[in-house]
C-alpha cells in the first residue's frame, strides 16, 4: 500500500506554528515561575514544580536543553553522581552502574545522553514550558523584588548593534530562578546595579562542594532562587567538576524552597 500524508499546504504549517507559539507566549507573559536556564539544576526544578502544579517557563539560550548533562567531563560521555543522587537516576529510570565497590562506595556512572534525554522528557512530560534561543537580557525589579525577566532573542546579543537594534521584552512571574550554571546571569543583573555582591566561584573540591551547593540553594535576593553552579558562583563556593548529584539535588531544593514562597 502507498503511504500519504494529508494534504496540508505550506502556509497552513506556518500558521500552526506561529498559532502555537504565539498563543503559548501570551499565555506564559505572566506566570508562576520563570527558570533562566535548562541545564540539569533548572530541568529538575521545573519538573518538580510543574509535577506539583505550578506554571513553568524555562528560558534557554541555545537550540537544545541540558547545558553541561550532555557530557560527563572532558568531552567523555560517561556521567556521575555520588550517593544518594542516584535515587533521581532511579527516578527518571536511567540505568547507571555503581563504580568500583570495592574501594569507594556511592559513586555511580550512567551514560550522558540517556540520562540528559530521559530528564528532558521528564520535565516536558511533567508540563512545563521552554522557550529557546532566548536569552536573559535584564531583570523586571519591582519595590526591590524580581519580579519577571527581560529577554531577546539569542541571535540578537551576537549582531552587530547597526544590524539588530532590537528592543527585548519583559516576562513577569511570581519567582525567578537562577540555573544559569557558572554564569550566574541573573544574579549579575543585580550585581551590575549594585544591589549586591557576588563571590565568583572557588577552586575545585569536590568533597565539599556538592554539599555546600545543596544547601546554599535559597532565595538569593527577593524573588529570586539561585541553583545548580550558579550557587557556587553566588555564595563563592568551591567548584565540583564532572559530578552531577549536587545539579540535581539543588534542582529538587529550589522547587522546593519556590513551593514554599508561593504558599505565601
Ligand atoms: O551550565 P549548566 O549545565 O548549569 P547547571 O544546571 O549544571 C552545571 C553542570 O552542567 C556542570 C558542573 C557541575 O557538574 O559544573 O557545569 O548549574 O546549564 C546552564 C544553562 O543555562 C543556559 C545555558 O545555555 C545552559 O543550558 N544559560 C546561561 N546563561 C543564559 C542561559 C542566559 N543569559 N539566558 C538564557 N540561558
């Protein structure tokens, strides 16, 4: 049997398209929370948030998700976490093994693309929102509390000014999250303006650094969480290198201490 595919014409795809889009973005121009961000931290914490049923929106610069979850160090494809990170593993149902047991307990590899690709469709399937190649371009401050972001289009920031003056717009939300990694982008909006004073990352440590990241994971400044490196970056912590339980956990934290905002 030949196979045909509707007969849809070009300018019907393109309005399917711009429909979505355009409908979804009015819809997301004032929401729960924003999360500027989707590597590992930013992808957990939405995904804990919209399974708890708050409006997501991630906002992510690059054409894909996952920020550094694609590789687990050095251009190598193999990822870790330590002890107890891996219950998130078992949660997104990504296979890993347990290293070595015999000279160190709870450290476990999984593969990098498996575990980024199940966590991705985890924070999809749990509803929440992704606008890409849109970066943070600026902050929405209200009465000292952030009150939303200011964003444009990737492409933008990378042409020349005589090219592409292009005004950015502003999205409002409840609480914003900081998942930008080691750049820390959101909270050096504020730094610019002297609002406060950021650390910069420390040298590397990794016995230290996963549990100071989890446990700095707070509201930095009024309306706004920080997680994943952008903790370290934030409170001047010691770097961790290639091991991503503390990205997770951080990400479950952050949901958390945003449910409870919210409740406010
Ligand atoms: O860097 P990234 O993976 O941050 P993370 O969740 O995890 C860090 C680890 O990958 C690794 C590590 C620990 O094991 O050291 O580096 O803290 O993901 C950050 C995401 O934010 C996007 C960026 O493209 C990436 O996907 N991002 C950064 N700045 C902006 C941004 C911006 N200004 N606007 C929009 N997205």
């Amino acid at each position: 049997m030949t196979m045909r595919f509707a007969p849809v014409s070009e300018s019907q795809i393109t309005r399917a398209i711009v429909g979505e889009f355009a409908k979804e973005f009015e819809n997301y121009a004032e929401t729960d929370v924003i999360i500027v961000g989707g590597g590992p931290s930013g992808l957990v914490a939405g995904k804990e948030l919209a399974s708890a049923g708050v409006e997501v929106l991630i906002i992510e610069r690059n054409n894909y998700l996952g920020g550094g979850f694609w590789l687990g160090g050095f251009l190598m494809n193999k990822l870790t976490v330590r002890s107890p990170a891996e219950t998130i593993l078992d949660e997104l149902g990504v296979p890993y093994k347990e290293y070595n047991k015999v000279k160190v307990a709870g450290l476990y590899v999984a593969d990098a693309s498996h575990a980024c690709s199940k966590l991705i469709a985890a924070t999809c399937d749990a509803g929440v929102k992704i606008l890409n190649m849109v970066a943070l371009d600026d902050v929405v401050l209200h009465n000292e509390k952030v009150s939303g972001v200011v964003v444009n289009w990737s492409a933008v920031s990378a042409l020349p000014k005589e090219i592409a003056c292009v005004d950015p717009v502003s999205l409002e939300s409840k609480i914003v999250i900081d998942a930008t990694g080691h750049d820390a982008s959101v909270v050096k909006k504020l730094e610019e303006r002297g609002l406060l004073k950021i650390k910069g990352q420390g040298a590397m440590w990794v016995e230290r650094s996963e549990n100071l990241v989890v446990e700095h994971t707070s509201e930095f400044y009024p309306g706004l969480i920080v997680t994943g490196m952008a903790v370290s970056a934030a409170y001047g912590l010691p770097r961790m290198g290639p091991t991503f339980g503390a990205m997770l956990m951080s990400g479950k934290k952050a949901a958390e201490v945003a449910i409870e905002k919210l409740r406010v």
